[in-house]
C-alpha cells in the first residue's frame, strides 16, 4: 500500500493499539489520524514522540507508559479533547508547560 493510500485510511481511525510490540519510534504519519481517539503504546522500547502526535486533537486517552522516554514534545499542548495520559514507567524528569493546556485531563498517570 502506498503511503498516501494509508493516510487516508488513519484519517477514519479511532483506536490503535500497539502495546507490547517493542516499537522503538511512532512514524510522523501518526499525525494524520485525525479522527484517532484512543492510542495505546504502552510496553514498547519508545525513547521519544514525534511532534506530529499533537495534531490527533480528537485524542480521549494516550498510553505511553513502560516505555524510555526521556520527554514528551510540547505539541501534546494541543490534545485539548485528552482525558487520560498514563506515562508512568518512562525516564521523564520534566513535562513541557504546553501541557498545562489539557483543560479536559483527568488522569495523569504520572506516579
């Protein structure tokens, strides 16, 4: 499938999992899944984000934990819509103030 072909498809997308799969990076085409409202990357091998994760603005819950993320980019700012973002289990030591900006966040998951 061509790269074009598939970004229309994830622009329909709801929920992805991809937990427990040692994924070491997320493509920027994640970016285009603008319908995208649950992403699970939990138990991965993550070290960091790409910036274009912030353009999923339909995003409700965001599974980053178990991974080695060292950040997250500022760009997550913009998941107004996000109510859950579980990144406990990462190697975080600061969050970009930008995230200050998630209105709807109920849970953080950062213990």
């Amino acid at each position: 499938m061509r790269l074009s072909a598939a970004r229309r498809r994830c622009t329909k997308l709801v929920r992805l999992a991809l937990h427990i799969n040692h994924l070491t990076a997320l493509p920027d085409e994640v970016g285009a899944c603008e319908a995208l409202q649950a992403l699970s990357v939990f138990s991965n091998r993550l070290t960091a984000l790409p910036p274009a994760l912030g353009r999923c603005t339909a995003l409700r819950e965001l599974g980053l934990f178990d991974n080695a993320l060292a950040s997250v980019p500022a760009e997550l700012g913009a998941l107004t819509s996000l109510v859950e973002l579980w990144l406990f289990k990462n190697q975080l030591r600061s969050l970009p103030a930008e995230l200050s900006n998630m209105r709807s966040l109920r849970c953080s998951g950062l213990e």
